[in-house]
C-alpha cells in the first residue's frame, strides 16, 4: 500500500477550503460589480431626464417667476404651474422612466426679475420622502429676451 499515490484526507480538505474562500470573494466582487452598475444606470437616466426637462423649459416662453411643478412617476403633474403650462394637454414624464419624480422650479436671480434661476431635480422613487437625496440636481439661468 505505501507504492499507491493519492490525497490524503488533509489535502483534499484544505484545496476544497481553499476554493470555497476564493469563490466567496469572487462572488462578492461581482455583486458589488453589479450594485455598481445598477446605481451607474440609474445615474444616467437620471442625468438624462434632467437634462431633456432643462432644455424642454427653456424652449418655452418666458413665464414671471416664481413658479414650480412636479412630475411624479405615475400621477398627474403638481404645483404652481408657470403661464406656458397647458392644462388640457399636460407634461408626463416620458416612457421608461417609471420610478422618477422631477421637481422644477423657477425664481428671479436675486432682485433681477427678468433673470430666472431654474432648477431641475430628479429623484428615484424610494427617494422622494428625502429630496435632498435627489439624484441629479441641475441648475441654469433663463432671461427675457425681448
């Protein structure tokens, strides 16, 4: 019997140990991967959203600030809606985004009315009871153009 080679017990014990550790450690990587890239998405649509409601604002006419809206995911639009706001055909969020609010605001550059400081907030559903953890916060200046 001392001519056979093989494992012993010990040996196969510690390689299955040490399999077991290294596997653990991968697939905590690629959790932590995938929780990264979920976030990234979200970021991006975020940022996107923002971005397509900045410019959708400033395509419209000059409206006398202050003024402020909501678009929530799912329900109508709320706030104090500006002059150029139509009621009978308001603004949703467009399709994909279920799960964002967008909040924008509007008020004059310190004592300049006919300068507007407009604010464009957007947030992930699970955060709307803290708006303050908004997702993209995305700020620009509109004037009177006469």
């Amino acid at each position: 019997m001392k001519s056979e080679k093989g494992f012993s017990l010990a040996e196969v014990m510690i390689a299955i140990a040490l399999l077991g550790i290294i596997s653990v450690a991968l697939l905590s990587a690629m959790a932590t991967a995938s929780k990264a890239a979920f976030i990234a998405d979200k970021q991006a649509s975020a940022e996107s959203l923002a971005r397509s409601e900045m410019e959708y604002v400033k395509s419209q006419n000059y409206s006398a600030a202050p003024w402020s809206y909501e678009l929530p995911s799912g329900t109508s639009p709320t706030g104090k809606f500006p002059a150029w706001w139509d009621e009978d055909n308001p603004r949703t969020l467009p399709p994909g985004y279920e799960g964002y609010t967008v909040s924008v605001s509007a008020g004059p550059l310190y004592t300049v009315n006919d300068i507007q400081t407009i604010t464009v907030l957007v947030y992930h559903l699970y955060d709307a009871e803290h708006p303050e953890d908004y997702a993209v916060k995305l700020e620009s200046y509109r004037s009177m153009r006469l």
